[in-house]
C-alpha cells in the first residue's frame, strides 16, 4: 500500500505533520500539472488548486467546504461515478477512464482522463484521483471525428467513389457510390488493372495511368473501360494523387472513381446525331439526283425485257431491272433518312414478324454455310411504326453484317418478344463472330466507318439503320466483346403506345 499522504494545506483534514513536511508536500502537490482529489466515494477530503481552477473554484478551501462532490458531477453521471468508485474501494484496484466529459461551475466544457487508486489514511481506505486536462486533445479528436462523418456522409451522398490504393496498384478501400461502390468493393485486394480489359490495355490512357503511378505523380480526367462483376463492363473516369508519409516515400494513392458510360454515351449520340444530320444534307441532294437518274434506268429496262425475243435478254433485262428496283429503295430510304419526319407522317407495318420472315429466307439462301436459328414470341407480333421495306432493308443490314462477321460458319440468332414494358417490340440480332473491341463498338453507327478492306464496304450500311429506327421512335443498342460475337438490340415502338401529334394519324 502507498504511504498515507500528509496535509498539505488547511483545506485538509490530514493527519498533523511538521511544518516542513506540510510546505513540501504542498509545493509537490500545487505544482503538479494534474489535478489531484483525495475523497471518500462522493466526499472530497483534499483538492489542490490545479482541480479547484479546473472546477472554477478560487482556491482548494471552496471544494472542501461543499462536502458532497454531486456539486461537481453532472446527474446522469453521479451514479456511474459513485458504483466506480465503490468498486476501487471494495477491490482495491486502480482504475482509469478516458476522456470524461465534466463542466466547471461557470459552464465551461472539459475533458480529463482520471486515474483513481485507493490509499490509506487516518487508518481508513480512500480514493485518490488524479487528473489529467486533455480538452485540447479531445476536441481535436471530436473535430476530426466530425470531419471524418462530414467525409463519409459525403461520400455516400455522392454518385463517385473514392478510393484507397496501395503503392503497387491494389484497391485497399472504396467508399460510396451506391451500386457502383459495391462493385468496386468485390475488387478490394485486387490490383486495379486486373480489371481493365484485355484488348484495352495497351490504350494510351492505361498506359497514361500506369506512368503517373510508376512516378508517383498526379492524374486527372482518365476514362477507360472497367469490367465491373455484376455491372458489367462500365466506362470509368478515375482521378487519383499520390499519398506519402512523414519520409516523404509513396505509400500509396488516393482518388475517385466516377461512371461515365451514360454521359459518353450521351456525348456519342449528340456526335452520332450531328453527324448523321450533315450526312442527311448531303445524301439528300445526291440521292434526289440519282432517283432522277433511275427512272429512265427502270422504264427502258422493262421495256426491254418485255420485248425481249429470247431467255437469255430477257434474263439479262430483268436482273437489270431487280437492280434498279433495288437501287430505287435504297435512295428512298436515303432520302427518308434526309428528310425525318413525325411519327404522325409514319406508315405503319401490320405483321412486322412476316417481314423479318421474309428477309431472313432471302439472305439465308445467300449463306448456306450460316446456320440461322428463329425464334418469335406469339404476342409481339403487333403494328408498329414504320414501312415493311425499311424494316427489311434494317434486317438485311443486320444479317450482311454478322454473315461478313463471322466470313464462314457460325450462327446468327434471331428473336423477337415484346419489350419489358409491353409497349414496344424487341427484335434481337446476334452472331457468333469474332466480336468488336470497345474503340470499334463506340464507332459502329458512325457515318462511313468500317473495318471493311477497301472497296468492301461504304461505312452506311449501320448509320442508316440507326437514322431509320430513330425515325421510328426507336433505339438500336450494340453489345459486343472480343471472342465473344456481337448482339444488335432494336425496340420498335408499338402504333398503341405512341400516339401520333394531334390532328395527325399514320396511314393504313
């Protein structure tokens, strides 16, 4: 046990001890940077004038003269503090608490941490506490407490995702970002390339990306394609700053990660759609002067032909006039694509599956080696916008396309069902080809693009076919991954579930 602690001051009813005795003990205790109470549970015995000051009290002599400590102790905490106590008493053992909330009799706020011990005096057991002021600290502490609820709240107010990333490239930590916070969180512990596709890595932003990390230095802006578990593949702009320690040496990399596949997406159809407006200006013109150019082309033809005297001319008269015919439709759906209109200017197709029907038999003749498999839901097959030749000439775009895909054998599927809300028609077109990078995919319905070999392909085929099926009120959507086919998606408006503008009906 500690040695009973003599009276250092009047403010004390310690046991009589020399004067000399009395002043040291005195000078030791007042100087101490804590503040000290001797106490019997809830009645102060002996304070020093660091506790009286923290208290709010002039001198030590104020503390004593109270008698009862609930004074000093808030109500709601003057039981736990009389159990605790009691506890150091009947066990005999020291106990410390942290960071206790108290106020001073003025109202100020203060925290201590309290170190309570038992001791003997006046042949009795008592509690001896000291106090240690750490109201700075623990203001930081609740600051950056505060700070870091401010960060986190933010973070899950936010559509980002911010992220913890270790010197080698490895996700430590996400925060927010809803759905796509929970994918990036399935990739903890992985490093972040792992993620990015195969046939997108040797893309200059990757390799940008992967030369700021190697340096230790800042990035901005990148986006890239992330293949995201149960989000698919999505485009990604990531931002990122080094992290270092006290040394100085790089610890690791701190940043956001933000989904910009719907606003690239947005970006490529304003482009696509400005592209397809100045292509519409120009093939109009063009197309009005071929069509004219066609008319002789298709009377004389048949004449000829009627008046053909054997098989072979008149064979030969009709192919030329099967040409021109076909010649004609195209520069009519060029010139449709020109010249939009509202879906109140729109025919309509009655049996849009006969039509698909129609087209598949004719280009399936064309490519034996192609095994085409159908499939037609019964309750899809329902009037919807359009004129039966421009879904046949959109169908037969499609099929050339995944037939010159795959260049031998394979299979190109076909369905159609009724889209998930019931008011459109869902026409599916996939083939088993070699598929498309992200770079070519982005580009697909872009006027004149084409992966073609020279003199193999204009690069209209697919504009034309998305020109047409927005006309429509449509979509079109291309899926598609390298080794992995492609998959053209097309949601044709039903007549009923888009009426035309008032005072107009689509004609029969």
């Amino acid at each position: 046990m500690a040695t009973p602690i003599p009276p250092p001051n009047a403010a004390s009813a310690l046991p009589a001890a020399s004067d000399d005795q009395q002043e040291l003990f005195t000078a030791l205790l007042d100087g101490s940077n804590q503040a000290i109470l001797i106490h019997d549970r809830l009645e102060p015995l002996y304070a020093n004038r660091r506790f009286a000051r923290l208290l709010g009290f002039e001198s030590p002599e104020e503390v004593i003269a109270l008698g009862w400590l609930d004074d000093l102790i808030p109500i709601q905490r003057l039981v736990r503090a009389f159990v605790i106590w009691s506890r150091v008493l009947e066990s005999g053992q020291a106990v410390s608490l942290t960071e206790v909330r108290g106020f001073s009799r003025q109202g100020v706020e203060f925290y201590v941490d309290i170190h309570t011990r038992p001791i003997q005096w006046q042949g009795r057991t008592v509690i001896f506490s000291s106090l240690y002021d750490v109201t700075a600290r623990a203001r930081v502490k609740r600051e950056l407490e505060g700070n870091y609820l401010r960060y986190r709240q933010l973070a899950e107010s936010a559509h980002d995702v911010f992220w913890d990333m270790s010197a080698d490239g490895r996700l430590t930590q996400v925060e927010g970002g809803d759905d796509l916070g929970h994918a990036f969180s399935l990739c903890l512990g992985d490093r972040w390339i792992d993620h990015i596709p195969l046939e997108a890595r040797d893309d200059a932003t990757v390799t940008a990306i992967e030369a700021a990390l190697a340096a230790g230095r800042a990035f901005r802006s990148e986006t890239i394609p992330f293949d995201l578990g149960p989000l698919g593949r999505r485009l990604i702009e990531m931002n990122g700053v080094p992290v270092r320690d006290e040394a100085e040496r790089l610890i690791g990399f701190r940043g956001t990660f933000r989904d910009e596949t719907g606003a690239e997406q947005a970006r490529r159809e304003g482009e696509l759609q400005r592209n397809l407006a100045a292509l519409g200006r120009v093939s109009g013109g063009v197309a009005h002067e071929i069509n004219n150019l066609l008319q002789p082309i298709l009377t004389y033809s048949r004449l000829a032909a009627d008046r053909a005297t054997n098989n072979r001319d008149r064979e030969a008269m009709q192919t030329i006039l099967a040409s021109a015919r076909q010649a004609r439709d195209i520069v009519r759906t060029v010139l449709e694509f020109a010249r939009p209109r509202s879906l109140g200017g729109l025919a309509t197709i009655p049996d849009p599956i006969e039509v698909i029907d129609r087209e598949i038999r004719i280009l399936a003749a064309q490519a034996p080696e192609i095994r085409l498999t159908v499939s037609h839901t019964p309750d899809s097959n329902r009037a919807i916008f359009g004129g039966p030749g421009e879904l046949g000439q959109v169908v037969a775009n499609l099929l050339k396309n995944a037939f010159e895909a795959m260049d031998g054998p394979g299979t190109v599927t076909v369905t159609t069902a009724a889209h998930a809300d019931g008011k459109a028609l869902e026409l599916c077109i996939a083939d088993t080809g070699p598929g498309m990078t992200e770079t070519v995919r982005a580009r697909v319905f872009e006027p004149f693009f084409t992966t073609k070999e020279f003199g193999k392909g204009t690069g209209l085929g697919l504009s034309i076919v998305y020109g047409v099926v927005r006309r429509w009120g449509g979509t079109i959507q291309c899926v598609s991954f390298p080794g992995s086919g492609t998959r053209f998606t097309l949601i044709l408006p039903y007549v009923t579930a888009l009426s035309p503008p008032e005072g107009e009906k689509p004609p029969a």
